[in-house]
C-alpha cells in the first residue's frame, strides 16, 4: 500500500462526551484505519447522536459517522468491525515488512563474539525503530482491536480471549529468546534466573534454535527447564534472520529439522527470529505447532509508511488451528531503539501492563538470556524490581503460553459441541 493510499483510509477520530457508552470505552486511540468497503451507509438522525466520527486525514471537510443512536435508540455502527478486526489481526493495511542488511549476510550474524553483536546492536537500533509516517496501530495507546472489539459490543462470536480460570482477569507470562547456546553454557545465569521468577510464581516459557541448541550443554539445560516445569519452544532454525526468506528447497530442509527438534523436546510454540513473518511461513506454522507468537501488538520496526503489529494484547486464531499470543509489551531488545535507560524502560512497561491487564489480555514479556542483553547483574535486578510491582496487582494469572492455548483449545470445543 502507499503512503498516499493509506492517507485515504486513515481517519482522525473524535467523541462525543456525553454518553456513558463512551465512559465505559477506555483506551480509545486517534487513529483508525476504515477500507472504503467496510463502511456502511447509514445516516446518523443528528449531530447531536454521534458518539464516534472519524475526519478524513485527506479532506478536512469529510467525516464518516462511526457510531451513533438512531431514533429508537439502539447503537448503530456505520462500519463493519467484525471484519475490520480480522484484518487487523491479520495485518492487512501494509505491504510487506522489509529485509533488513543482517538478513543480506552471507554469514550467521548470531555467531559473532556477544560484545561485538551487543555494539552492533546499538549502532542498528536507531535504523530499525525509525518513526513511520503514520501511528497505526500507535505507539502509546496499540490495542485498537481490543478497542473495536468493545465499540462491536461483543456482538460477534469472535472468541477475544480465554476465560481464566479460579477469579483471574488477565494473564502474565514470561519468555526467553535463546538465540546461542551461551545461556547453556553459563547455567549459573539459568539457574538465578529461573529462581527468580520462581521467587514471583512464573515459570517461563524458553524458545530455543534448533540449530543453535543440540550440543550436549543445550540438551543438559533443556532438561533442566524441563524439570523445573518450563516451557520449551522453538526460535526459528539457525538465527540467522533468513528463515522465512529461503528459497523452497531450503525452506522445506529447515521445516524438516525444526519439526524433527520440536517432537524430541515435545514442543508446542514457535517464535520466528527477528519476528520475521510472511504468510507462507505463517501456513507452514500452522502444520507443526498448536501455538505462534512472533507479532507484537505495534512494532516501528521492518515498516516505514505504519507499524505493524495484529493491535491486540489478545490471542486469537490466526490460521487453521494456530493460535497467535502476540508480544503485547515490547521485547527488553527494544529498549535501545527506544532511547531509554532499563530503569525508565521496566516502568513504562509496568504502566503499559497495568493496561493490558485492565483489559483482561496476556502481558507477554520477552527477555534475551545473554551477557550483552538480560543476563547480566544490572539487568535482573531492575526486572525483579518490574516482577516485585506485578506481584502487587490482584487477580493475575501467572502462566505459560502453552497453558493459555490449551484453556483456549478446550473452550472452543466446548462451544463447537
């Protein structure tokens, strides 16, 4: 899509403040993006009826009625939400994402030295979180779906999210990007950081690449995971950013090896490298695992005319029986992009998760287990810190996402029954 023809799509949203609908609608973004062939034509009896409108971002003088009452007094959307939302999900108001220099190597970037990727990777930062020419889904405010989903009323069947057991309301879990071996190799940083989050009553979910964790050091620390009662997911095959982009014979090779890891350690859970996704990758998931979670609610990364991101902190299906659980916080990587020092950066991501909570969504935090990254002595006391505030929030379901999919799967059989 260009950036002139997102222009005619992308509309400013304003409300009216005099109706307690509205009052109940928290976490209302500015922005919408509204295809022409989702818009209804119904006409709102007066201004004075119009909850929600949207002004064209191309003429000043345009505004499209979103929501309204007509005069018995029902609600009235002028807009197909149901199908906006599965676009949005499915992130259909871009083009593609874009390759990036790493993915161009002729050589595994992930083997380099760690001090070496850890200067790179400050210098990179700023190239991959360049600020696109539109805020959608946004970076402040990024569940729009959850959002439409309210303005739907639940009118649909569209399952939004898992009913938590026992009194929960939302969901936290915790997952590691093992993209080495180093953590393996380092076990006294596996061990202070499983005990700490079995100090808080997590037990984390880590993505391993196969390619990156068959040494017997890999497999020791794999089946002390295991015994801990961890999660084991995969990350991509190699780590060397180029999965999704191989030529079929390659692709097929790689699928082959990660179905072969997956079924030794029992794994349920992809992660892509980079979060890199296409939909061909997406439908070859969708074979071998019961669970996907490579999109973020909003990303500036890979995109520069909008974000990108499914704009829910909610899982949802994303193709046949995959289940997508979307990092609904920014992984602890994009703080260098962000331009924030790890104090500043852990408490936004407590504001932000007191956010995804209130609307009842899986809090998904994702933290890099190396020396240059997350295991490190400055870097676990400020998240214990982070985990010490989340420990105070009422009614938290302290997870994995395996556990999120299974109460998921076996809801949506009781329905279909």
């Amino acid at each position: 899509m260009t950036a002139e023809g997102f222009k005619k799509d992308l509309y400013l949203l304003s409300y009216s403040g005099n109706f307690e609908l509205l009052m109940m609608i928290s976490d209302r973004p500015s922005l919408l993006w509204l295809p022409q062939e989702l818009r209804f034509n119904l006409n709102p009896p007066s201004e004075e009826s119009m909850l929600v409108r949207a002004k064209s971002f191309v003429r000043d003088d345009v505004y499209i009625p979103l929501l309204f009452i007509d005069n018995e007094g029902n609600l009235q959307l002028n807009f197909n939400a149901g199908e906006l939302i599965r676009l949005i999900r499915h992130e259909k108001y871009y083009d593609d994402l874009e390759i990036t220099p790493e993915m161009k190597l002729p050589f595994n970037y992930s083997r380099l030295p760690d001090f070496i990727k850890g200067f790179f990777g400050k210098f990179r930062a700023g190239k991959l979180y360049a600020d696109p020419l539109f805020d959608f889904p946004e970076k402040e405010n990024p569940y729009i779906v959850d959002w439409l989903q309210k303005l739907h009323h639940l009118g649909s069947h569209d399952k939004c999210r898992p009913e938590y057991p026992d009194h929960f309301s939302g969901a936290v879990v915790i997952t590691h990007d093992v993209d080495t071996n180093w953590i393996f190799k380092n076990q006294y940083w596996l061990d202070i950081i499983c005990d700490m989050e079995g100090e808080f009553g997590f037990r984390g979910a880590w993505y391993c690449v196969p390619e990156n964790s068959s040494d017997r050091l890999s497999e020791k620390g794999i089946d002390k995971l295991l015994s801990r009662g961890c999660e084991i997911g995969c990350h991509g095959f190699s780590h060397d950013a180029k999965f999704p982009l191989v030529n079929e014979s390659e692709f097929n090779r790689r699928m082959a090896l990660v179905k072969d890891f997956s079924l030794k350690w029992g794994i349920k859970g992809f992660r892509s490298e980079w979060l890199w996704r296409n939909e061909r990758f997406i439908k070859a998931l969708s074979s071998c695992f019961e669970y996907d979670t490579s999109i973020p609610s909003s990303s500036a990364c890979f995109t520069t005319i909008t974000r990108n991101g499914c704009g829910t902190a909610h899982p949802y299906r994303i193709k046949d029986k995959l289940i997508e659980i979307p990092l609904s916080l920014p992984m602890d990587v994009d703080r260098i992009g962000m331009k924030m020092n790890e104090a500043d950066f852990w408490n936004k991501q407590f504001e932000r998760s007191k956010q995804i909570l209130h609307l009842g969504g899986v809090v998904t935090i994702t933290l890099h287990p190396q020396s240059h990254q997350f295991a490190n002595e400055k870097s676990v006391h400020i998240f214990k810190n982070f985990l010490k505030k989340i420990d105070t929030i009422d009614h938290v379901w302290k997870t994995r996402p395996i556990d999120i999919v299974e109460r998921y799967n076996a809801e949506t059989a009781v329905k279909s029954e």
